[in-house]
C-alpha cells in the first residue's frame, strides 16, 4: 500500500482550515481515510471562542480515532459520535445554535479486506479507481444544484439552504446531519486507488475544467498529489480575469489524500 497526503493553505498567513489523515491500524486489518473543509467563518461574530481549525483538528481527530476503534459502527454513526465529541468540548463556553457554528465537509473512506465504506458531506470529493481504470466520483452535489440566487452573499445562503431542507448540509454541532451524507460499500476487490479533494483542489475539474475526474485521477498519478495543487496555484494565479474563479476566493485551501493497493 502507498499513501500520499498534501495539504496546502490558500493563504501562507493564516491557519490551514483543512485537515486529513490516513490510520492504517497497527493490526493490520485495513485503514481509513479523513478529509475535512473547513468553512471560513464570517468576519462578524460566529458565536464561538474557537477558530474553525481548531475545529477541524479536533473533529478529525475524533474521526480518525473513531473510524478505526469503531470497525462494527457504519461511517455515519462514526460521523455523529465524532460530531457530538467534539460538540461536548465546547458546548459550555460557545453558542453552537449560531448558523455558523464552526463546521465542515467531510470525506471518509474505511477499508478492510472485504469492503469499502464511504461518506461524503458537502463539497469535498472521493475518487476511487477499479482494476479496469474505470475512475468513479463519490460527490454530494446538493450545493451545485442551488440556485446562484440561494449564494449571493453569505447571510442569504445562511438564512435560506446552509444546514435546512433543500439546501445543503456541513458538519456543524448537530450529530444528526450525519444521515444526511452520501454513503456506500462496494466490494475491496473492485478497487485498486482512493483519492479524496478539498474543492480547493477539485478546482481542476469543476471550475478549471481541465479535464475530467480520470483525468485527474491520472494527472495525480502522474506528477503526486503535490503536483496537482502546484497545477491548481498556477490556473489560480492565471486566471486575472477570473474567468474560471468568478466570485470564488482566488486560493483555498487545498488537500489531497491518495491510497493505492
């Protein structure tokens, strides 16, 4: 098994918002996979003491823990005791009913011998590649599919689909979100790599559109995960019309987590 794992801020002087791991159990009985997205708070009050990377640093080390401890619990459950962890941790000092709680993305990926489980909340995205080179994207799309008019600012989004019915939904506080993710098993047999994206590098596909998902899966294969957010900085800094970025920041926060058998 080769892992590769590249984590790359959007902005050198602030805090990297994302987080990701790979546990491959001492045991050797499989491993699991935890990306998350930070979303950056407003510039007003959030209603909470911590920073989102704190945040993430403590719901991914909940997940990673867990994903793992826990091989019996379906990733959801995993997902919602890792919710309620890290809810308990500062539900004394911080207001976590505030829309904008700190809260992220989640991708998980947990493997044995038989099986792959996966989980996917928001716009983070999960490749996985069959022996064939067929390349399938696991994606919650519900974001994609709003209206702009849903997104014009941030107090539109936050008031109308952020976390509500027919809009979209982020780990936040509320450990029942965790029934709302994009969730699966196929057979261990029929997958030969893994590679999960923050959407600051799944910029290549879905706003660069420099190719499709094989072909980014191909383009990682080809030059690392390093190479792809290095592709993604340079589209980023060419992009002075922002013909591609549009109203987007122009860096994010940028991960990719590769596992190949």
């Amino acid at each position: 098994m080769r892992t590769e794992l590249v984590s790359e801020p959007g902005d050198p002087t602030r805090p990297n918002e994302d987080f990701a791991s790979v546990a491959l159990p001492a045991a050797g009985q499989g491993g699991a996979l935890v990306l998350l997205d930070g979303v950056t708070p407003p510039a007003t009050d959030y209603g909470c003491r911590h920073s989102v990377a704190w945040f993430t640093s403590r719901l991914g080390g909940a997940l990673t823990e867990l994903s793992v401890s826990l091989r019996d619990s379906p990733l959801p459950e995993v997902l919602a005791q890792a919710i309620s962890r890290t809810a308990r941790a500062h539900t004394q000092t911080c207001d976590l009913s505030h829309q904008r709680t700190p809260q992220a993305t989640v991708v998980l990926a947990r493997w044995s011998a038989a099986a792959l489980e996966y989980l996917v909340l928001s716009d983070s995205a999960l490749l996985f590649e069959r022996p064939d080179g067929t390349v399938t994207a696991v994606l919650d799309d519900r974001l994609s599919r709003l209206p702009r008019s849903s997104l014009a600012t941030a107090a539109i989004a936050d008031s109308t689909v952020r976390n509500k019915e027919g809009g979209f939904w982020t780990a936040a506080a509320d450990p029942a979100v965790a029934a709302r993710a994009v969730t699966g098993v196929v057979p261990r047999e029929e997958v030969r790599a893994l590679v999960a994206l923050t959407d600051g590098a799944s910029r290549w596909v879905e706003k660069f559109r420099e190719g499709d998902w094989a072909d980014c899966l191909t383009l990682v294969r080809k030059t690392g995960a390093r190479g792809l957010v290095q592709r993604v900085r340079e589209l980023e800094t060419t992009d002075v019309e922002r013909e591609f970025l549009g109203r987007s920041k122009t860096h994010d926060d940028a991960s990719v987590v590769v596992v190949e058998w």
